[in-house]
C-alpha cells in the first residue's frame, strides 16, 4: 500500500511549514508549494526528509490561476519521480496573504489580490487538482478566527474567510460520493511573521490577543500545524463539513 501524500499549499513558512512538518511526524509524505523563496522551501523538505519521510517543493502562485495547468503538470512529474504514482490524498489550501486596512480605504486593488489568492485560487486549484486525488481523501481549507468575530480593518480579509467556509461546506456535499472529506479550519491571532508579523513583534498587539483568549496567551505555530494534522488523520475521519477554530477562546 502506497503512502500517504498530503499537498500543503504556502508550506515553505509559517503556518504551511508547521501543518507540513506536523503531518510528516505522523508518517505523511508532503509536497508543499512555495511563491518565491525556494531555499526557504528547501529547508523545509529536508526538515519533513530528517523525519524519514519523502517531500518535495513546488512553485506556485495561488493568485494566478492562468499558472495553475502547469503546476499541475509539475506535480504529476513529482508524483511519478518521487513516489511512482499518480496520485494524492490531502489536500491542504493553506497559502494566504494578509491585509489591515480601513473598510473606507481599502482598494479594489487590494480586494481583487484578496480574492484571487483565498477564494478564486483554492477554488479553481481544487477542481483542477481533484482528478489527482484518491478517493477517500481530505481537504482542509483555511479560514479565520475573523470569519467568526470582528474588528476594525479586517473587513476583506475576513470576507474572504468568511467565503471560503461556504466553499468547504459545498465541497464536502459534491464531493461525498467519492468519500472525500472536507472541512476548513480557522486559526485565531497566532504568532508568525503573517500580516507583518504584528502578533508575534509588537508587544501591545500581544497584550491585547493574550488579553482577549481564554488560555491567557496569542496562539504559537505549534498550537495550529498539529492540530491541522490531526484533523487530516484516520481518527477524525468522520469530521466533515465543520468549521474547526482553534484559538486558544479568543472572544468566546
């Protein structure tokens, strides 16, 4: 039996990097995606490679949807050098940029990139990835604690969380014939060098984050990436359809 091959998207840093690394610790070989830093992403696949499993980094702008027929050319290269098969079996649309902005100076500019990166890219990515996944697969979406609670200067950003949790739950419908599950998890403010880094850099930002979450501090990288793991495993195998929040009870 074959094993089992996760694609994590933006999993050369952050988040990406810690779900890719979490899910190798569990025995799942990875390719993971990066946009521009390659020795950022090389360092990545030989951290999942010094945990015995196999990886592999690829190029990919998830907010040009024009480059993505070729990305999945390179993938299935990939898939037959690396692991001699043609397919995955988790998916994990996790690259993501972020933005604090006013609602009344934020740009169309600015929303379109938005867009384009969390709800046109996984949108279209997924459906052109699906005849490379196995049936019986998983798909994680990622979305925000900010899909749930509001603040100010968020209101794009977390529009678009706010749709791509839509999208999960109408793909674990369409997709339930193939028993492919399909669930989006939603981090609270986490420590990494996201949105300019403000939780984990500025001091009163982290204040005000410990301040707000029940466990009495912001969320690390290795309080996400495991947990994102767990969610791809065969224990959780009959979560489908659900919104997963991890962040610590921030505003509960």
């Amino acid at each position: 039996m074959s094993n089992t091959i996760a694609l994590v998207t933006g999993g050369s840093r952050g988040l990406g990097r810690n779900t890719a690394i979490a899910l190798a610790r569990l025995g799942t070989d990875v390719v993971l995606t990066y946009h521009s830093n390659k020795a950022q992403a090389d360092s990545a696949v030989a951290e999942i490679q010094k945990l015995g499993r196999k990886a592999t980094a690829l190029q990919l702008d998830t907010g040009n949807t024009s480059g993505f027929d070729a990305f999945v050319g390179e993938l299935k290269k990939a898939l037959k050098t690396t692991w001699n098969t043609d397919k995955f079996d988790q998916l994990v649309n996790n690259a993501g940029t972020g933005l604090h902005a006013a609602f009344a100076e934020t740009t169309e500019a600015q929303f379109d990139s938005l867009m384009n990166v969390h709800v046109k890219g996984p949108y279209f990515l997924t459906q052109k990835l699906l005849p490379l996944m196995n049936d019986g697969g998983r798909i994680v979406m990622l979305s925000s604690g900010l899909a749930r609670f509001s603040m100010a200067g968020v209101s794009a950003y977390a529009s678009m969380k706010g749709a791509v949790e839509v999208l999960a739950r109408c793909l674990a419908k369409e997709l339930g014939p193939r028993g492919i599950a399909v669930n989006s998890f939603a981090p609270g403010a986490i420590a990494t060098d996201f949105g300019g880094g403000s939780v984990r850099d500025n001091p009163e930002v982290n204040k005000m984050v410990a301040a707000n979450t029940a466990l009495g501090r912001a969320g690390e990288a290795d309080d996400i990436g495991p947990a994102i793991a767990s969610l791809l495993s065969p224990a959780n195998r009959w979560i489908n359809g659900q919104r997963i929040e991890a962040s610590g009870g921030m505003f509960v």
